[in-house]
C-alpha cells in the first residue's frame, strides 16, 4: 500500500513550480515562515490537514491533488466553473487520444480498417455542440503547429479559457432566454 504522506511535499513543490511561484511567496499567502513550507516540501515534515487546506487553497487546486498527486481528475472537479469543467474534461480525453473530430464520415461509426485507418468517427454530443466543435478543431490545429508557438501554454490556456467563457456565455443567454418567455407567459 502506497503511503501518500511521502509525496505530499513533491506534490507542493511541482504544483508551486508550475504555478511559478517562489518558496517564500506560498509561504506569505499561507502565513506560514519559508522554513515550514520549506520542511514540508522536503519531507523533513508532514503538514497537517489544515495546513495541506491552506496549500491547496492559495495554489488552486484541490486538497486530493497535493495527497495524491493525481491531476487527472483534479484537473477537472477542481474548477468551479461549468464551462471550465467541460472544457477541460473534453481536453483531457482529446489529450489521451480518446477523442477527436471528423468533418466527413462515410457512413461508419467505428473504425472497420484493417490498417488502423478511421473512416470516420461519431461523436454524440448532447450540448454546446458549435464550442465543442470549435475547441477540438482548435485542440488539432495546435497539436499539428505546436512547434510554430512561442508559448504553447499559453496558447493552449487561451483556447481553453476562451471556449469555457463561450459555454458560460451560451448558459447565460439561455438563461435569459427563459426568463423572457416565462415573463411572457405571465402576461397572457
């Protein structure tokens, strides 16, 4: 049985780094000394709940992400964004091959090439069909010019955050949408 308390300070640290902030930057938002962070992020201590709370908090993820270290589904339910969450649950399975999109089908739902070739691939989607559309055309098109961006994260970042405010804008017209016509069946 693994014990997770040995890389809940590796776990900090990776997640600090890649958040670009220093040792004693994290330990000023957690109000605690760079020795104590430092401690944790060493294994010289393990850090309570409260503090692994603090952590957690002041990096943006979730207390799972720092025990565990598993940002798979993290990545996901951390979010507290609904279009966030689907956008970057549909990444998550466009990043491990599990899906993509086709233009063109010729008439086949499965893959029935003896050379591994697709003729074609349905994907049923039951919402935010033109931003999921849109994103893992734009998820493509970045995975074959990656090479071309000065920075990839960030161009992945803003193809993200720019779908996830599409499907929240999308929500938000809706929502009004519905409000008028419950409105309108009032007055009638």
């Amino acid at each position: 049985m693994a014990n997770y308390d040995d890389n809940i300070g590796a776990n900090i640290r990776q997640v600090r780094d890649k958040r670009g902030l220093s040792q004693s930057k994290l330990a000023d938002k957690c109000e605690f000394s760079n020795t104590v962070l430092s401690n944790y992020e060493t294994g010289k201590k393990i850090p309570s709940l409260q503090s692994i709370a603090k952590i957690a908090k002041q990096l943006g993820v979730t207390i799972d992400r720092l025990y565990y270290g598993d940002e798979n589904e993290t990545f996901i339910t951390a979010e507290t964004d609904k279009g966030r969450k689907i956008v970057n649950a549909i990444y998550y399975l466009w990043d491990i091959g599990l899906i993509s999109f086709y233009e063109s089908y010729s008439g086949s739902f499965y893959n029935a090439n003896q050379d591994g070739s697709t003729t074609g691939l349905y994907l049923m989607i039951n919402n935010y069909i033109p931003q999921i559309k849109r994103l893992l055309s734009q998820l493509d098109e970045y995975k074959k010019n990656i090479e071309t961006y000065d920075e990839p994260e960030k161009y992945l970042e803003y193809i993200l955050s720019s779908v996830a405010k599409d499907i929240n804008n999308s929500d938000a017209l809706y929502a009004e949408k519905l409000e008028t016509l419950k409105k309108v069946a009032q007055m009638r």
